[in-house]
C-alpha cells in the first residue's frame, strides 16, 4: 500500500511539472507581458488582410500581450472586481468607467507616455463619465438607434414609441441587457437615462414590463441573422453593428429616435492593480496610433474616435451618416453616467425579474418540486432495502 | 429480425435531428457572406482567415494544452483512487463513492463559482494553474467510475496469487491490474478529454487573462458577431473526431475480424 501511495504522489508531481511547463509556454520569451482585455471582435486581429494589432505591438517593444475577450461589461467588471485576475489595459464602456472611477478601482493615465491623445477627437475627451478626462482614452464610439425593414414597415418610424406597437406584435426585438434596455424605457417615458430615482427605474420597468407580450426575443448578436433574414422587423442596435447588417439588407433602414439617444463610448483604461503601468500607457499610446486606429475601426466597424485615422477612412465610410451623423443629431445624444452601485443593482434586479416573469409562475414550484424528488428517491431507497430485507 | 417502415422512419429522423446541425455548420463554413442562414456562394475565404486569426488560434491551442494536461493528471488520479477504492471495506467503499458523486451530480455552475471563491480566497492568480486544477477536480469522478466496473470484472484472486508468487504492490498494479482495466482507463482518459475541450461554465469562472480557451472565445463574440472563422474551426476539429472515430471502429472491426478468424480454425482443427 505504501508504494501505491508513492507511485500516486510520483505521479501526482510529474503531472505538475508537465502543467507547470504548459503555462510557461506563452511566456517564455518576454521579460514583461501585458493582460489586455477588450470585447470579442473589437480588434484587429490579422484576418481580413487587416493589420494583427497585438502582433505588432509585441514586434515593436518585446512587450507580450496576453489578450482576452469578454461579451459584456459586466463580465469584464466581475473579473476585475473577483480578485485573482490582474489587468494592466481593459476596454470598457463609459457607464462601466464611470463607475469603475467611482470605486477607485481605475489608475491615474501619466499621459506623458501617450503623446498620441492629441490625435483623439476634442468632443471625444473628458465626457462626463470621465469629466477630468484622467482615466480613459476613448477607443470608439457610437449611437443607439432603431432599425428596420422600410419594405415590411410602412409606417414612419422616428421614436422608440414603436417599439411598444401592437401592430408589430412578435416583430420587435430587444437589447438583453439592462442598461440599454432600460435607457430606451426611461427616454420614451422621457426621463433622462442617467436619472438618479427609484420611481424612475420603477416606472420604466413597468414599461418594460408592458413591452415583453410584444417582444419576439431579447438579443445581443442573434439579431444579425433574425434582422438580415426578415424574421425580426425592428430592434432597438448599435449604429456599427447596424451598418454591417444594411450591407447585407438593402432594406433596412437606421433612424435616430426623436427622443434623444445614447451616445456610448468605449475606452481604455487602467485598473489601479495593473502590474505594468507603464507597459500599459504605451500600449494605449500604441492604440491611438492613426494606422492601428484605422485597422480597428475597419475591424470592428465602429466610428473611430481618432482624428487621423477618420481622414484615412474610405470616402463611403466617412460619408456615412449612420456612423458619423451631423452635429444636429449628435447634439440629441447623451452618454450614460454611473448612477449608483445601489440603483445599478436595483435595476439589475429589475430586469431579471422582467425577464423570469411569467404570470402563471408561482414562487412554490422550485421548492415544492425539490422536496418531491427528495421524497422520492428516499422512498424508493426504503422500499429497495425493505424488499432486500425481505427477500433475505 | 425485420424492421416496419415506421421504426425505419422513427431511427432516420432521430439520426437527422441529431446530425444535421453539424451539416450545417460545416455547409456555411463555406458560405461567401457572413450570413448564418443565407448561402451566397461557395469559399474558402474562411479557412484561410482562420489561419491568421491569432486570436481564435491562440485560444484553441490554450484549449487543447488545458485538455491534454488534464486528461493526464485526472487519468493517473482516477485510475489510483479507484484502484485504492477496489480495496476499501464495503462501508468505506460506499461512503467513497458518495463523495466521488458529489461532482458529478453537482450543477457545474455551483462548482464553477465555489471554486472561483476558494481560488480567490488563497489569493491564487488566475491562468492557466486555476483553470487545470478546476478541470481536473472537476474530471477525476469520470475516470473513477470508468475505471471501477472494469476492476469490478477483475477476478480479486488474481492479485493475490500474483503476490504468493513474489509480486510486490508495483508489479501487480502494473502486471495484473492494469492490464485488465486498460479499457476503462481508456475510456476514461478520452471521456476528460471529451470534457475539457468542451468546457464553458467552469473555465468561465477559473480561467485569467493567460489562459483564455476556445468556447470562452466564442462567447466573447456573441456582443459583436460569431465570426464564421469558428464555423471553418469546428469543421475542422469535426473531421478531426470523425477519423478518430472511423479509426478505432476500424482497429476494433480488424480485431474481431481475427477472433473470428481464429475461432474457426479452432473449429476445423
């Protein structure tokens, strides 16, 4: 038995120093490796005869980059706020930086070290989620608005008010996140988004609670497909993403709501525990490069928020007025502000019970139906031991 | 025995639901737009982005090094705790088997957050070390109970004419024991495997910034688009499992091809 324990914990250890090798494997050949974090499909990677951002970054200062993805802001403020995880670059949406600064969990930029802010828009910097503008250097940006199909729907479509049309029942889609989700209810009861009130939040709840019998699905990218395929006729989407899906649809249409809608920014940062800050701030200097700027706004196709890189665009992209829309239009836009911890949550908790709501649901079934599975397998188990028992 | 046209009917149309989503993966890996449901013509166009994504790459390659070194690890400690509890009291031997249970039937997004918690709580950084250890914990029960039934088979006696003849702990592990459970071994190690590639909830919750795999990728993608690069991926991993399969069928069909061979000149002799 003693050898069998040594042979385990032989075993056991060399297994160890195999996965000990593995992880060194992506180290190896850099002093300094950077963690970057950014949304999936954000940046150039080398496909689509596109530059391979990171690839370059590395060739050009030795500096590695361990670069990963996440879907949602959330996601990437869980993994931040967790522990255990340490970035030294993140890209995040300006509510999420705003509160990020308001947690103290982002670090001061030395923007010495990034001489090529200079190239970022002036309307673009010290947004009022950043009003000191020490925190963030925007890496892209766009707007909220409505599309849909001008062959199905012939009605004039101008506010967010048709979201909530009978008419379009089970053709509407929705964001399946709260914070746009909830914009779109606050702008139609026109109540500013970054209101700071309960019975705000509660009654766009309500409204939103009003819209779900219409609403065909709550998307994040699935609407690509429903809005190309005509399964969907309209939906509330990103002005990139929506030029991607018009290059694929002659007949869709974008129009900015009458209400006024969300201006989103999202931009690099730094959290306060980055362990190369200074690897950190050449990288983001890297990132506002005209060339590296241009490559990713063609990537991501989203409005790039570099001036250089926006006179490199291609005319048709520069002209387009859904990526960049006149100053009258932009003036009817707001960004969104961190409210508070409490009501980001409170809304939270809204919108998960606007999503599991369900008339008929009573809250016993759960438990209810856990005791019963209890109940039955000990019955079962007693009445196996009692024929055993019997059968002896 | 002869089949009605119904039961013919009912197996193809459970053998088509169950296989044409992959046909139409791999159909629009060779689609020209980026369109999910609209053929526009046919491309490779695909395949060869796929080849300069680092990206996508770099998150395969951390996926198949995170399932090698797993099915390893969880192979050798499954295979050694079910060998410990083949010889445990009957008392202990149930008791084990409880807690052996305990991942499996467990939800894994429990375990994924209780570990993601217990990681943090030792302030351990998360990468590649978390992500394998949350794997393998996860995995060792598959192999145990893989392993198990096959010892099960093993007539006990063996081990211990095996030591009256001068065997010592290691020679009968690795001259009887193993020999006979070689197939549950097996099958075990490529069941973790099977299960660490595939992997999402878990490695959400355990995985860090070096250590991004190819599902937590994918994921990513869905705020902008599932890029159709996944697509020529999955076809390619597909085709890769596919001749696996092919190949040990074949090795197995060759192997009772011999049998029977050799049992009838058994016969005839």
């Amino acid at each position: 038995m003693r050898n069998l324990a040594i042979l385990a914990t032989g075993l056991v250890l060399l297994a160890v120093i195999v996965a000990k090798q593995s992880m060194l494997y992506n180290k190896k050949n850099a002093k300094i490796s950077i963690n970057v974090s950014n949304w999936g499909e954000f940046m150039s990677n080398g496909s689509n005869s596109l530059m391979n951002v990171n690839y370059e970054f590395e060739k050009l200062t030795g500096v590695h980059v361990n670069y990963t993805t996440v879907s949602s802001n959330e996601e990437a403020y869980a993994k931040i706020k967790g522990g255990g995880v340490s970035y030294d670059v993140v890209i995040l949406s300006d509510y999420m930086i705003a509160r990020m600064i308001a947690e103290k969990r982002l670090a001061k930029l030395n923007y010495a070290n990034i001489p090529n802010i200079v190239n970022i828009m002036p309307n673009l910097k010290k947004l009022n989620y950043d009003p000191t503008g020490e925190y963030s250097v925007a890496y892209a940006w766009g707007t909220v608005g409505i599309v849909y199909n001008s062959k199905e729907i012939k009605e004039e479509v101008d506010g967010f008010n048709i979201l909530w049309d009978e008419k379009f029942k089970n053709e509407i889609l929705m964001f399946s996140n709260p914070r746009d989700a909830f914009a779109i209810a606050l702008r139609k009861l026109n109540i500013s988004f970054n209101t700071r009130r309960k019975e705000d939040i509660l009654a766009a709840a309500k409204e939103l609670k009003k819209q779900k019998h219409l609403i065909q699905a709550y998307v994040m990218d699935e609407i690509f497909d429903k809005m190309q395929t005509e399964e969907a006729l309209i939906a509330p989407y990103y002005s990139g993403d929506v030029i991607n899906m018009m290059n694929d649809n002659q007949n869709l249409k974008f129009v900015f709501p009458k209400e006024g809608t969300n201006r989103f920014v999202d931009a690099a940062c730094i959290p306060i525990n980055a362990k190369y800050k200074e690897a950190a701030e050449l990288y983001i200097n890297f990132l506002c490069e005209p060339g590296v700027a241009l490559n990713n706004a063609l990537y991501g196709n989203c409005s790039t928020p570099n001036i250089k890189a926006f006179d490199l665009l291609p005319e048709n992209v520069k002209n387009n007025k859904v990526a960049y829309p006149d100053e009258q239009t932009l003036k009817n836009t707001q960004s969104y502000q961190f409210i508070s911890t409490e009501l980001e949550e409170f809304m939270d908790s809204l919108w998960v019970e606007i999503m599991v709501a369900d008339e008929n649901n009573n809250v016993w079934v759960m438990p209810v139906f856990i005791f019963v599975c209890a109940a039955a397998t000990i019955s079962l188990g007693v009445l196996r031991s009692h024929n055993k028992r019997q059968r002896v | 025995m002869k089949h009605g046209l119904g039961s013919k009917i009912y197996v193809m149309a459970v053998l088509l639901f169950a296989h044409i989503p992959m046909f139409i993966l791999i159909t629009f890996s060779f689609n020209k737009s980026r369109s999910r449901s609209h053929w526009t013509g046919f491309t490779f166009t695909w395949y060869n982005k796929l080849l300069h994504n680092s990206e996508i790459l770099q998150a395969a390659l951390n996926t198949l090094v995170v399932a090698v070194v797993v099915s390893v690890v969880a192979t050798v400690l499954g295979t050694v705790s079910a060998v410990g509890m083949y010889f445990l009291s009957k008392r202990l031997q149930n008791v084990m088997t409880i807690l052996t249970n305990l991942p499996i039937v467990n939800p894994e997004i429990v375990t994924g957050v209780s570990l993601m918690l217990m990681f943090t709580f030792l302030k351990f950084n998360m990468g590649f070390e978390t992500l394998i250890l949350a794997h393998v914990i996860s995995n060792v029960p598959y192999v145990v109970f893989s392993v198990l039934p096959k010892l099960k088979q093993m007539d006990r006696h063996l081990c211990d004419v095996a030591m009256d003849l001068g065997c010592g702990w290691l020679q009968v592990f690795f001259k009887v024991i193993l020999p006979e459970i070689s197939p549950g071994v097996l099958s075990g190690f490529l069941i973790v495997v099977a299960f660490s590639l595939d992997d999402f909830v878990i490695s959400y919750f355990t995985s860090g910034p070096t250590s991004q795999t190819l599902p937590l990728a994918i994921f990513a993608m869905t705020r902008k688009r599932v890029s159709p690069e996944i697509n020529a991926l999955s076809t390619i991993i597909f085709m890769i499992a596919l001749i696996i399969i092919f190949a040990m069928q074949y090795r197995e069909f060759q192997g009772v091809k011999a049998k029977q061979s050799h049992a009838r000149k058994g016969q005839g002799s």
